[in-house]
C-alpha cells in the first residue's frame, strides 16, 4: 500500500513538473529583460523599437502567459487594449496562431519578442526570461 | 535514436574543434543576423495597405427605465433603448512610423443617431519621445474623458452622471502636446492642450461659445495604479436656460483629481472635480467612489456619488436663480458587469439618487411647483441593462 502510495505520489509530482511554465523568448543574440520590462512590453510601453508577438486570443499559453506576467484575464486585455485603441495611444501586438510561427516570427528579427510554452523552446530562439 | 546518431559525430567534431567552431559560429552568426535585419527591411518596406490601415468599432445598446420622469439620466418611466445605445467606428491609418491620422465616427441613440466625429486628428510622435495632435480630439477632463462612449472598457454601466455631467462638452478643436516619462517601472504623462468649442444642446437650454479652451493634465501609472490631476479653463459666450440667462464672457475654470487601483481581482475608482463659473452661473463640486471585484466572468460593483452646488448664497436673494441652477444630489448604485463571451460585457445597473435638498437634484424634469413651495419629485430610481461590445 505504501509503494502503491508513493508510486501515486511519484507520478503526481512528475505530473506537475511535465506541466511546463510559459516562457518569454528573443532571438538567439537577445539579452534576459526584467518581469516588469516584460509586463510594460506587452501592454505596449516601454521600447519603441521591440516588435512584441502574441499568440491568437483564445490560446491558453496566452492566458497563462498574461495571469503571470501581466496579470490580466482575457477579459480585462481586451478592455485595457480597447482603451488603447479607441483613445489613439496603441495597438495591441501582432499575432501568431502557434508555438512554430512564434519561434520564426522572434528568431526573424533581434529587437522581436514572444513568448511560448518552455517544453517548445529550441535553439532558433532564446529564453530571456521566466516568469 | 535517429537523431541521436546524427548528432552523435557533431558533437565529436564539435569537441575536437573548439576554436575554429567558434569563429565559424560567430561570422556565421553575423550573417544570419545581417540576413533578418535586411529581412525585416524588406518587409516594412513592402507593408501593405492593409496592414497601415486599422479599423474598429464598438456597440452599446441599453435599456434604460425609472420610476418616476424626474429626468435622472434621461431615463422616464417607459422602457428607453435609445438614450444610451450608441455606435462608434474608428480608422487608424499610420502615415509612417511616426505619423498617424485617427477618425472616430459616432452615432448616439441620445442624438438621433446623428453622425458625429468624435476624434478627427494628426498625430506625430517625435523620437524624443513628445507626442504633438491636432483636429478635433476630446476634452480630457476626467479619467474616462477618452473613451467616454467605449462602454466595454468601463467597469460600470455609465461614469456617473455627478461628475460626468458638470461639464457640457466632450470633444474641442485644437490641438495638444504630451510627454511621457517613463520612470523604472511607471509612466508620468504630461499633456497640454488648447482649442475651442461650442454646446448647442436644445433640450437642456445651452447655447454656448467655447473659446480659449486650455488645460494642463498629469498622470502617472504603474499599470496597477493611476493618478491624475487636471486643471482646464475656457471662456463662456451666449446663453442658458433656453435663452434666459445670457452669458457675456465669462470665464469657467475645471479642477479633477483622479485616482483608479487595479489588480486583477479588485478594482477601484474615485474622482472629485469643482467647476467655477464667473457671474450667476452655478460653481459645483462632484465626486465619486466605485468598488468592485472580479469573481471569474463577473464582476459586482458598488457607487457612492454626490453632487453639489458651491455658490448657492450668490443666489440666494433671487429665488428663481435659486430654483433653477442651485443643485444637491446624492447617488447610490449597485450593478455588475458580465463579460457573457468575447468582446461582449452585459451589465445590470440600479442606481438611486437622492438628498436633493431644496433644489431640484440637477434632474431636468424636476420642476418647482410654486403653490406647494417645493420640487415635484425629492428623488428618483434608475434601471439600466446594457450590452457592450467592441470589434
């Protein structure tokens, strides 16, 4: 009973860590950036120059990605960017429909940035923070 | 295993190579590098209409009802869906990288569903970071002045009517100028702006020139909190109360304070204006406080507001002045917003006004019955269910 127990116990925990986290990526020669230069990014402050990338609305490594890091339900960045677009002050990111069209949109460009799940992380791109 | 086998002998060569590998790596590497950097040239390049071009719109249709035809809102006791139903498209066309023209057509339920532009402007943002707008763009008093009609974005079913209605105007011709600071991690915001306007709104009497319409606004924000203040003036010309009251240059004089709290779960509101008005025309002060919280899609939220007039003993010796611009109102709402499906938020609102005083609580509809000495109605009920979608 006590093997069965932590066999179950084993593959819970092997269970949580498969669960891999969200990641933000740059192209393969971009330097780590700060959680809170990662939350301005994506809510379209901060540097003029960085091309940001999203995934498709709907996506659930989006909605994992914002509750991290911009602390934002899908909900709530759809009324903070319809407040941004209809005042004038910016538009929301590009967007790409999966992991594969991330990683070639980032490693395309050295001032790009996304974000994907940690388990599709290659060598095209670069990790430059996890949240 | 495959891949494995493949990588194997790489990775010998790799080890046995180190040095040579590097130098390879790196001008290898500048190439590529070179190779995206004329990529993304190319592509900026050839950016396509489409992709200059932004169209968006948003709806608001809502039901709006009372208990009594006092006038609180515009709301009468027949159901209403036309007071507060509103449409807006926008077009965004970036003329460069730096150079944006903006126009926003409007149509209001409350106006007939005449078509108004809202926004129509240049902008050119400089690389030191100042941003210049010229056209017609809006007055930005309050914290929601910008996307006044952009329902979707707001956590109530309307800014409350205490604060939002001091001030007869929501869009001017001119031109502002704002800088950001961007401190290490929040904005500063500094924004002046000048221009002129006019109100010729028949139902509520006014008939004004606005000239020399200039202000001065900062906020800053971390993205969880927002501060603002604002200080705006404009000169007044023509006329009040259908005519009656004839305004000869006088100069009217807006101060806001503003603060908003944002943290995923709770939300937080408040704003206190005072307006100051030169000769018989009314000084007020006005504020507001709006909880709520986010459980999941809902989220309930509550309003405390009130409404006065600052200058009643101007007044005082002459009761007709007295009855028609002296103004006392409390309000009280409870409502909840429902973000049903994408893009659409349902929200349900009853809001109570209150504690007139002896005036007739701002309400439009509230007339003075002189054989009674008193207003017809000392308060008034408002029931409101809105869809708010944007696209």
């Amino acid at each position: 009973m006590k093997k069965v127990l932590s066999i179950l116990a084993l593959s819970v925990c092997s269970i949580m860590s498969a669960q891999a986290a969200v990641v933000v990526i740059g192209a393969p020669g971009a330097a780590d950036i700060s959680a809170s230069d990662a939350k301005k990014l994506f809510l379209g402050k901060g540097s003029k120059s960085a091309v940001v990338y999203e995934l498709n609305e709907g996506n659930a490594t989006r909605s994992e990605f914002h509750s991290s890091v911009t602390g934002k339900s899908d909900s709530q960045l759809k009324a903070f960017w319809s407040k941004q677009v209809f005042t004038g002050k910016g538009n929301p990111p590009a967007t790409v429909s999966n992991a594969a069209a991330m990683k070639s949109a980032v490693a395309s460009n050295p001032n790009a940035i996304g974000y994907i799940d940690e388990a599709d992380v290659d060598a095209s791109v670069r990790v430059i923070l996890k949240p | 295993m495959k891949f494995n086998l493949k990588a194997l002998p790489l990775a010998i060569s790799v080890a046995m190579l180190p040095a040579y590998v590097a130098a390879e790596e790196t001008s290898d590497e500048k190439i590529a590098k070179l190779e995206q950097q004329v990529q993304s040239l190319q592509k900026s390049q050839t950016e396509s209409l489409t992709e200059r071009f932004r169209f968006n719109g948003f709806i608001s249709a809502a039901y709006v009802s009372s208990d009594n035809s006092a006038g609180y809102n515009g709301a009468t006791t027949s159901a209403d869906f036309s007071e507060d139903s509103k449409m807006g498209f926008q077009g965004t066309f970036n003329i460069s990288n730096q150079t944006t023209a903006v126009m926003q057509l409007m149509m209001r339920g409350s106006n007939d569903w005449e078509v108004e532009a809202e926004w129509a402007y240049l902008a050119h943002s400089f690389d030191n970071g100042v941003k210049i707008r010229g056209g017609k763009l809006r007055v930005p008093l309050f914290m929601y002045s910008d996307y006044l009609d952009v329902g979707y974005a707001q956590p109530f079913a309307r800014p409350p009517s205490e604060v939002y209605s001091q001030v007869p105007f929501s869009s001017y011709t001119g031109g502002d100028i704002a800088y950001d600071y961007e401190l290490e991690d929040s904005t500063l915001t500094i924004q002046a702006f000048g221009g002129e306007s006019d109100v010729n709104d028949e139902d509520e009497g006014l008939d004004l020139e606005l000239s020399n319409v200039m202000g001065i606004n900062a906020s800053w924000t971390d993205l969880t909190w927002t501060f603002r203040a604002v200080y705006g003036q404009t000169e007044l010309d023509g006329s009040v109360g259908a005519g009656t009251v004839v305004v000869d240059k006088e100069t009217a004089a807006f101060t806001g304070l503003g603060g908003s709290y944002d943290d995923g779960n709770w939300i937080a509101v408040a704003e206190w204006t005072t307006v100051e008005i030169d000769g018989v025309l009314a000084d007020s002060e006005s504020a507001y406080l709006t909880l709520g919280y986010r459980i999941n899609e809902f989220t309930p939220y509550a309003t405390v507001a009130y409404l006065k007039t600052t200058d009643e003993d101007e007044r005082s010796s002459i009761p007709p002045l007295a009855y028609a611009f002296d103004e006392e109102r409390m309000a009280y709402s409870l409502g909840l917003r429902w973000d049903a499906i994408e893009n659409v938020a349902v929200k349900f609102d009853v809001t109570y006004a209150t504690d007139f005083g002896d005036t007739h609580g701002g309400l439009s509809n509230n007339n003075f019955n002189p054989l009674t000495g008193k207003f017809m109605y000392d308060d008034s009920m408002v029931y409101t269910v809105k869809f708010d979608a944007v696209f």
